[in-house]
C-alpha cells in the first residue's frame, strides 16, 4: 500500500516549485481551476481543469503558474515500495503520466477528502489517507489501461454536463439529455454513467446542492424556500439530499448566516 508523505493545495498566480532527481517521492497532482505548467525531465505539460499528473519518484521537475491567470491543484507526495509499484502498470512504467480524466468529479471528491484527512487528522487518518490515495491509484491506472475515451464520448458527456449546470432547476431525465446530444434515452445515462462516474440523477442534485449552499449562506430565503426553488417539492427529501451530498444540514448554514449590522 503506498504511503502518503504529504498532501497540499496550490493555488494563486505566483506559484514556482521545483525538485530535483534525488527526490523518492512520486507526485499525483490534480488540477482543479484555472491553469498552470509543469516541466517534467524535460518536457512540457500545460494543466488545465480535469488534469491529473502523475510524476515518477527521482524524476526532475519544475511547475509554474501562468502568469496573470489564477490556479488551485491538489498535490499528494507519495513513496511506494517497488513490490507494490510492480501491482499497477502506471506506476511500474516509470514515465510521468498527464491525462483529461474520464471520471473527474469521482477522483475530485476523493482527493478532497484525502486532503481534509491530511489536514484535519483526525483518528486513523494515516491509514484512511492510504487507503484514499490507493483507491485513487486503481482508478487512474483503469483509465491508463483504457487508453484515451474517444473524444466523441467526452464531447457528448461534456455538453450534457454543460446542459446540466444551465438548467439545474428544471427536471433533467436521461429522455432530455438524450434529446440534447441527438442519441436515445438509455445511451445518453449510460455513457453518463461510463464517463463521469455519476448518474444523471446524482449529477443534478449535486449542481443544486452547490447551488442551496451559497443560497443558504448568502440569501436571506428559508430553506424550503431554496428547496421550492431548486425543484423540490418536498422539503424533506431535500434535507435527506443536503445531507448525503455536504454532510451538514441547512439547518446549520442557516444558524451561520450573516445579518446586516
């Protein structure tokens, strides 16, 4: 199992690192706004949102931000005994590995909560860290050993995710999205599911659910007047979604809101 050394999020538009070829620590990086470069034994990587680099132990680098343009990126430091390197082909080929991932959102929460383990530390946190960055190394390598999805897929999956987050309020079935790329029903939530990771379904509470947090904190309307304005109906099952996807209640963030004066 490999182990984790450190884990860190970079962000702003002065961002400079650099390590030399010593270094016994592999480097999983994941991309997650804006832009910025990575310069791996010689070659040049630009990261955008959605990327994920994954760079060899005792291979030199350096990475930059671009400048002007703000990024932020979760970066794992990781070393791995050779025995347990040789289990997975992305780690035994021993050449930095940059990818537009398939299963992006999947692989987002998982390193979130890698971090949050890392910085909060709570009880077994090293051992729940381990186990994350491991599940995390299954996935990337299943998508190493498929290859590049064909850019048709992602362009189809890409556009309904776009659909999606332009009428999150509406009711989305895989019958409209199958309408929005020109496919049937059944093939447009399959690829969904393929792609992403995620079901229509779960995509479209989780776009809400952005959506009711910034609501529940920023506006000055009750929770089920959010829930109405998302496209629930029934107050309680929009706590029940609240809850399965932030893990708090609105409840909470509603106790928290900030008042004038």
């Amino acid at each position: 199992m490999p182990k984790v050394e450190d884990v860190h999020q970079d962000n702003g538009a002065e961002w400079y690192e650099q390590a030399e070829a010593g270094r016994d620590c592999y480097v999983l990086a994941l991309e997650t706004y804006g832009k910025c470069i990575y310069w791996v034994d010689g070659q040049r990587n630009i990261m955008e949102r959605g990327d994920v680099l994954l760079i060899p132990a005792h291979t030199p680098y350096y990475g930059k931000s671009v400048p002007t343009l703000t990024h932020t990126k979760t970066v794992v430091g990781f070393t791995v005994s050779s025995e347990d390197a040789s289990a997975l082909p992305l780690l035994r080929h021993g050449r930095p590995y940059k990818r537009r991932l398939g299963r992006y959102e999947s692989i987002h929460d998982r390193i979130r909560v890698l971090r949050e383990q890392w910085t909060e530390r709570p009880s077994y946190y090293e051992l729940m860290a381990q186990s994350i960055l491991t599940e995390l190394l299954i996935d990337i390598s299943r998508e190493f050993d498929r290859g590049m999805i064909q850019s048709e897929k992602q362009r189809h999956v890409e556009h309904m995710k776009r659909y999606i987050e332009r009428n999150y309020r509406e009711k989305i079935t895989k019958e409209v999205l199958g309408e929005v790329i020109g496919r049937t029903p059944n093939y447009a939530a399959s690829l969904f599911k393929e792609v992403s990771g995620r079901t229509i379904s779960e995509c479209v509470h989780r776009q809400r659910m952005k959506r009711a947090v910034y609501m529940l904190n920023e506006s000055r309307l009750n929770a089920a007047e959010i829930a109405e304005f998302l496209g629930y109906k029934d107050v309680s099952y929009f706590y029940r979604i609240f809850k399965k996807i932030t893990g708090g209640s609105p409840s909470e963030l509603l106790k928290g809101r900030r008042t004038e004066g």
